[in-house]
C-alpha cells in the first residue's frame, strides 16, 4: 500500500482518512476485480478533504487533499 499526502496534511490525520476509506472495503467492482471506492470525501476535525484510490496492478495507493 501507498499513501501519497497532499496540502501538508499531517501524516496522522492522512493514516486516519484512508484508514476509513479501507474499513468501507473494496465495494466498486470493475471487470473481476473488486477496488476501493474511487473518490471518498471525509470532513474530519471541522476539515474536509478528498480520498482518491489509484489503482496500481502491484498496490492499493490512495492520495489524500484537502478538498
């Protein structure tokens, strides 16, 4: 797993988001494979920012911004 972070989110709080993009599951499916939802949007601590899932034959990444 890859976790790409953007727009100076401290690391806890990017751990924290993707951790609840992985607690969702992989609940989009494409051909035979099941992903990670592809965009989640999370307002955590007053803030709101944008999970977004690349898929990568090898790992999962998911890039976290502020939306």
């Amino acid at each position: 797993m890859k976790i790409e972070i953007r727009d100076n989110i401290p690391d806890e709080i990017a751990i924290e988001l993707v951790g609840i993009v992985i607690r969702q599951g992989r609940i989009s499916q494409q051909r035979d494979r099941k992903y990670y939802c592809w965009v989640t949007k999370i307002t955590y601590d007053d803030d709101d920012y944008t999970v977004y899932v690349r898929d990568n034959r090898k790992t999962d990444c998911f890039v976290v911004t502020k939306s």
